[in-house]
C-alpha cells in the first residue's frame, strides 16, 4: 500500500503535493516503479522523454557534455526530486543525461497524465513553477561558483555539501560514496589534478580516505577555505 502514491510521504518534498485524492489515484494508476542499478542511465542528453521520474530512493547525477567531451555534472537528485519536467512541460529535448550514482527507485509517471493535470489544476501548474524556479536560481548559483571560486573552494564546498545533504556513517565517512571522475566533473577539473588535490588536502589534515570512501575531520577549516580565508 505505501507503494501508492496516495500514501506516499515523498511527494510532500515535489509537485505532487498539490494534486487531489483523485488526481493521486489516477498517476498512481499509470505510474510504473522503476529499479536502476547504480551506473545504469535513467535518461541521456537529447532525449526526447515520455515522462518525468520521481526519485523514491537512492541518488542520481544530473550532467551535461561539454564540447571537448567531458562531462560537467550540475546536480544531484535525491528522494523526492522530480527529473524531467522541464523537458516534458516544454516538449524538448533533454538538456542533461541522468545517471544513478547508487542503487535507485524510481516512479515513471507519463507526459499525459503531466499534462492534462497541468491543464485542469492550477494548483498543480504553481507548484510546477515554483519547482522550476528553484532549478533555475541553483543552475545561477552553479554558474556564480564555477567562475568566481578557485577549483579547490568549490571541492571544500562539494565535501560540506555531501556531509550536510546526505550524512556521514558511523567510521565519519561521506554516506554517499562518489568516484574520484565525480568529483572532477563536479569542480570542473582533470580527474588527475582532482587526485593531487585530495592528497593534499589529507596532507593538511582536513580529510582521511579509506579506498573510495572520503571524511572530513577539519570542516571549519573547509568552510575557511570557500570563504577565502
């Protein structure tokens, strides 16, 4: 039964907030739940979809290839979040690939039930707006830190992003664990130049490494880092 979305909490955090009891049962009805394995592709750039997804569990990269052929990743969609409704809404192509870096759930709702819900609650089409805005203002600030902060601030912010959005385990390691290439198209740098600044940053003590896996043990002096200190 919480597999309905009538009785799911997750889309308190989207849109779907706005729809009625009715509406609910009807995207429900039409929903299919979807499992991608980490790694696996949920849409790629300049696709043309017939749905939007809703992130259930798990975490996706949301990135773009740029024109020397490398991959600049802009967001991270976890619970809640719902990719593909720019596309959809506009009826284009999608802007971004969507790529599961972990084991995701995901509900594929279809552009019809989108859209004919788009035309019959006003509710629904503000929430819409509002969400998209939010998208929007976050693609600004992207933007803002990618040409006025140094490579190494925007990866003190990247680790202090993770920490407070996803957690740390119980050894303070990062919850989410990402590859060193993930954080490269994060900050915009070569994988290789990313490597030597994550060596010095242990150097310096700010963090430890076990193989994959990052902690922090200095926050505030990450924090002292992207603030320019």
């Amino acid at each position: 039964m919480e597999s309905r979305c009538e009785n799911c909490i997750i889309r308190q955090y989207n849109s779907l907030r706005a729809l009625s009891k009715e509406e609910l049962k009807k995207v429900s009805d039409a929903r299919i739940l979807k499992r991608v394995k980490k790694g696996e592709a949920l849409f790629e750039e300049g696709q043309k979809l017939d749905g939007v997804f809703c992130v259930r569990a798990g975490v996706s990269k949301l990135s773009k290839l740029s024109t020397n052929g490398k991959d600049q990743i802009v967001k991270l969609a976890s619970k809640g979040e719902v990719m593909g409704q720019r596309s959809v809404i506009a009826e284009e192509i999608t802007n971004l690939s969507a790529t599961a870096v972990s084991d995701m759930e995901v509900c594929f709702i279809p552009k019809e039930i989108i859209s004919n819900t788009l035309n019959t609650n006003p509710y629904f089409s503000l929430e819409v707006l509002r969400h998209m805005a939010h998208d929007l203002k976050e693609a600004d600030d992207v933007i803002v830190n990618m040409s006025q902060k140094t490579v190494k601030q925007r990866l003190a912010e990247a680790f202090i992003y993770l920490k407070n959005t996803y957690g740390e385990d119980k050894n303070g390691f990062l919850v989410l664990t990402l590859s060193r290439e993930d954080y490269a198209n994060i900050v915009g740098t070569a994988t290789e130049s990313l490597i030597r600044m994550i060596s010095e940053f242990k150097k310096k003590g700010l963090l430890k490494t076990s193989g994959k896996k990052i902690g922090i043990i200095e926050e505030r002096k990450l924090k002292d880092l992207v603030e320019g200190f």
